[in-house]
C-alpha cells in the first residue's frame, strides 16, 4: 500500500511540473503584472517597495489583510485588476494540479 502511494505522488509532482512548464509563460505574465502593478500603487501611495510587493501578493492571492489599502481612485482600480490577476493566478496553478493529479491516478489504474 505503501508503494502505491509512493508512487502516486511521484506521478503527481512529475506531471505538476510537466504542466507548469507549459504554462510556464502565462504564469510568469502574470506574476509580472502583479509585481508591476503592485510597484505603480506603491509609487501612487508613497509605499516602499516591500510594501507595495507585498501588498500586490496578499491582494492577489484574494487574502487581503487590509493592513495596506489603496487611497487614490487610479490605485484601487489596479487594484481590482490586480485581484483579477490573482484569481486567474491561482485557477491556473490549480487547474494543473487537477490535471497532473487525474494523470497520476490513471496511471496508477492502469498498473493494477
């Protein structure tokens, strides 16, 4: 039993990073435009540059804690773009995840 699930999670990470190899360049895009759009708000609102990166991450990745808020019009409508950014950000990693996991276990199906 032990050897099977051994198995299933080499399966797994193997075609996780098949899959993100290929998507590879969308995500890239759009961890750029996060970082970007991140750095134009913080220019906006007179942040640091840790701070607007880390604004732009916890915004996107739809946690938000709140401790950093756009103030101006322009940067809370980045910021909603930014939030756009994240959602498609994360539907993608699990999108590929979904895949390299259904891979895995058809995989292992077919072995038994």
């Amino acid at each position: 039993m032990s050897g099977d699930s051994s198995g299933l999670r080499r399966a797994f990470a193997a075609g996780m990073l098949a899959g993100l190899r290929v998507v590879w360049p969308v995500l890239s895009v759009l961890l750029g435009a996060v970082a970007t759009l991140g750095l134009v708000i913080g220019r906006l609102e007179g942040w640091s540059v840790q701070e607007s990166i880390y604004f732009a991450f916890v915004s996107g990745l739809t946690i938000g804690y709140g401790d950093f808020a756009p103030k101006t019009g322009l940067a809370r409508v980045l910021a909603i773009v930014i939030g756009i950014c994240g959602v498609l950000l994360t539907a993608l990693v699990a999108a590929v995840a979904v895949k390299a996991l259904t891979a895995a276990r058809e995989r292992g199906d077919g072995d038994a």
